[in-house]
C-alpha cells in the first residue's frame, strides 16, 4: 500500500508539471488565437466541434470501458486476457470508426449545411473545418486502447513530457498566427491542430506497441470479453449520452437560439475551467487506476478510503483555486483578452460553480466503474439527466429566457444526479 501510495503523489507531480506549463501557455495562446480568429470565427470552430461530439458520445463508453478493464486486468496480473482485452477493445473502436464515418458524412454534413447558424460567407470555411474535425475524429477513435494501456500502465512520466511538447507546439501556432500572412486563419488553424493531433496520435502508438506487449494486435475469438466490454459500454452509453448532452448539445441550442457571439462566451468560460479542472483532474487521472486495482484485489477498505479522501481533496482543490475568478472574473478576463466576448464573466462563474459542487461526485463515479457494475447508475441518473436536460433548455430559450439560464437548469440537475451517484455506489458495495 506504501508503493501505491508513493506512486500516486509521483504521477501526480508529473501531472502537475503538466498543467502548470499547460496553464500558462494555454491561457496566452487562447487570448492570440481568440484575437486572430475574431469572435465569429472562434464561436463557430467550437460548434463545428460539437456536431462532430454528438457522433462520437459512443466513444466516450467505450472509451471508459476500455480504460477500466484493461486496468482490471492489469490489477489481476493476467497478461493473455490483458492482451486479448486491449485488442478486443481496438477492434470495436474501428468498427465504430467506420459507421460514424458514414454518419457524419451524411447527416453530420446536412446538419452543419442547412440547421447550423454560420455568418454569411463562411460556410466553406465551415465545410473545411468539419473535414478536418472527422479526420481527426477517425485517427482519435482508433487510438482509445492506446491511451488506456498507457493510463493503466500509470506511465504519467509520459503524458507530462508530451504536455511539454504541447507547450512549444503551441508556441509556435502563436508565431506562425501572429507573423506569416494567411488567406483564412480560420482553416489555417484547424489545418495545425489536426495535424498535430494525428501526428501526436501515431507517436502515441509508436511507444506502446515498442513498450507494452499487450499493444501487438491479434484476432481475439473469445466472445466472453466483447461480450462483458459491450455489456458494460452499453449501459454506460446513457450516462454518456447525458454528459455529451450537457456540453455539446447546449452549444448547439445557443448557437440556434443566440448565434455564434454566445458560442463565443461559453467557449472561453470553458476554456478557463477547463484550464482550472487540470489541477483536479490530473489527481483524479492519478488515482483512478488505484481505485480500479483495489477492487480488482478485493481490497474494498482501501476502495472506499481512495474514493472518500479523492472528493475530499478535489473539493479543497478547486475551491482554492477557483475562489480569485469567482470574485474577480471580469478582472481576470480582462488581463487575459483583449476582446472578451459579452456574457462570458457571468458563464465562467456559473460554470465554476457548478464543477465545484459536481467534482465530490466523480470520484463516485470512478468507484462505480471499477466495479464494472453500471446498471443503476445509469438506469437512475443517466436516464433522469438525458430526458431532461436539454428539453428543459429547449423550452427555457422557446420562451425567450436569457442564454444563462441553461446553467440554472444544469446545476439543478447536478444536484439531483449527485444524490442518485452516491445511492449507486452505495447499492453496489451493500
């Protein structure tokens, strides 16, 4: 318990080293390209993002899958049904690569071209950023198993040096923004994010397949394990479905209702969080495949101990360093942009708010995937959130409230998904 323990506070520095240069440079990188893009264009690069989300929330299941029964797995010390999961795993990724294809190519693509609110004479930039996104997209799905076996081989030495690579690559999409002449900044930007992303994707592969033998890719008969992967991905599906619906299927909706300018406000409110919640999600990414390998070993006092003091600590976490934007958020935006989209003080503080509360709750969450019984949580609080959420919004900006008001229901929402978190937790272990 003493190792795990020392391993966990070392994955975590490395993280931390992570995000503390990742803070720095994004927050500086996002003021440029905000400021080189203008507010249309960079409200509209973030919806084309949420079409192509709305296709792959299936990935998110099977990517929690993925993640959990290769750690599973790897806490057992089994290495044939280790290295039979994990291409067990890239199979169904491709197969499903292959059908979003198709559907993002075709509904996806009718969707962007006739439902989508896009300034005038922009919808073929639109169209280049979309192709750009599915190719991405395809490269990404694949990729999965690749990630998990390196967030179960707790391998955080790794992500923390290609955050470091990300600093300077971000750097440099600063300069080349700022110094060489583009037709379109718009598709010039989305041409250097997919090809970093495809390019940092294949090395990603380069390492596990020369450092993990479980990464060497054979034909898996054995029906048990896609049988209990796909048993449990599907009943993650609607929990899944109910945190895509919170984020992307909101984008669109304000995009319908308020245009690209509330786009605009709502990216950088998330932005920064997103920025904020690396400090907490980088503990949680550390000790997560902890959680998972103490149920594994049957270990359920040292179980519950992670799963309580992880809330714990989150909670401290984000409160300290989410309290300066509460109190000074149009202070802080102000030093950061130099053009801050109207709205966006007053989301980032409902936004904070929210993730406040919501973050006691996903070591919870954590915990009820280790034990890869996610039937009631998702029968209770998946199904009560998906049913509910969006509609609610939908009628809210209908009857022409203001564009905030999808965080009065979003926080309502929290709470009632919180409790039901806990009684799930507390159904599986009692």
């Amino acid at each position: 318990m003493e190792e795990a323990n020392k391993r966990i506070v070392k994955n975590t520095l490395y993280l931390y080293v992570r995000s503390f240069l990742m803070v720095i440079i994004g927050l500086f990188s996002s003021r440029v390209i905000l400021d080189a893009l203008g507010v249309d264009d960079f409200g509209l690069y973030g919806a084309i993002g949420s079409v192509v989300s709305m296709f792959v929330i299936i990935n998110g299941v099977l990517t929690a899958g993925s993640s959990r029964f290769l750690t599973f797995e790897l806490g057992r010390g089994n290495e044939k049904r280790l290295a039979q999961t994990f291409s067990a795993s890239f199979t169904m990724h491709f197969i499903l690569a292959i059908v979003l294809f198709l559907g993002m190519e075709t509904i996806g693509l009718w969707f962007l071209n006739t439902r989508m609110t896009i300034p005038e004479g922009r919808l073929f930039a639109a169209n280049i950023v979309y192709q750009l996104s599915i190719i991405d997209c395809m490269l990404s799905l694949t990729q999965v198993p690749y990630g998990a076996a390196i967030m179960a081989h707790e391998k955080m030495n790794i992500v923390a040096y290609v955050g470091l690579l990300e600093g300077i690559f971000k750097l440099s999409l600063i300069l080349v923004l700022l110094y060489v002449p583009f037709s379109d900044n718009l598709i010039a930007y989305a041409i250097i994010i997919a090809l970093w992303s495809i390019g940092l994707q294949l090395w990603y592969r380069f390492y596990c397949i020369h450092h993990f033998p479980e990464c060497r890719l054979q034909i898996v008969k054995d029906r048990d394990i896609y049988k209990g992967m796909l048993s449990y991905s599907l009943w993650d599906f609607i929990g899944q479905f109910c945190a895509t619906g919170n984020t992307q299927g909101v984008n669109i909706l304000i995009n319908i209702f308020f245009g690209v300018a509330a786009n605009a406000a709502r990216s950088v409110a998330y932005q920064v969080e997103n920025t904020i919640m690396q400090f907490v999600t980088n503990f949680m990414t550390a000790i997560n495949p902890q959680i998972v390998k103490s149920y594994a070993k049957n270990n359920i006092s040292r179980f519950l101990q992670l799963i309580f003091e992880s809330s714990k600590y989150s909670y401290y976490l984000l409160f300290l360093i989410s309290l300066p934007f509460f109190l000074e958020a149009k202070f802080i935006l102000s030093l950061w942009l130099v053009k801050v989209p109207e709205n966006t003080a007053l989301f980032l503080r409902w936004v904070m708010a929210i993730s406040l509360f919501r973050i006691i709750a996903r070591p919870v969450i954590s915990g009820i995937h280790a034990t890869g019984d996610v039937k009631t949580l998702n029968l209770t609080s998946g199904i009560y959130s998906a049913g509910t959420f969006l509609p609610a919004v939908y009628l809210l900006y209908d009857l022409n409230f203001p564009v905030w008001y999808c965080f009065v229901v979003q926080a309502i929402n929290g709470v009632i998904c919180s409790i039901l978190e806990v009684r799930a937790l507390y159904k599986n272990q009692y």
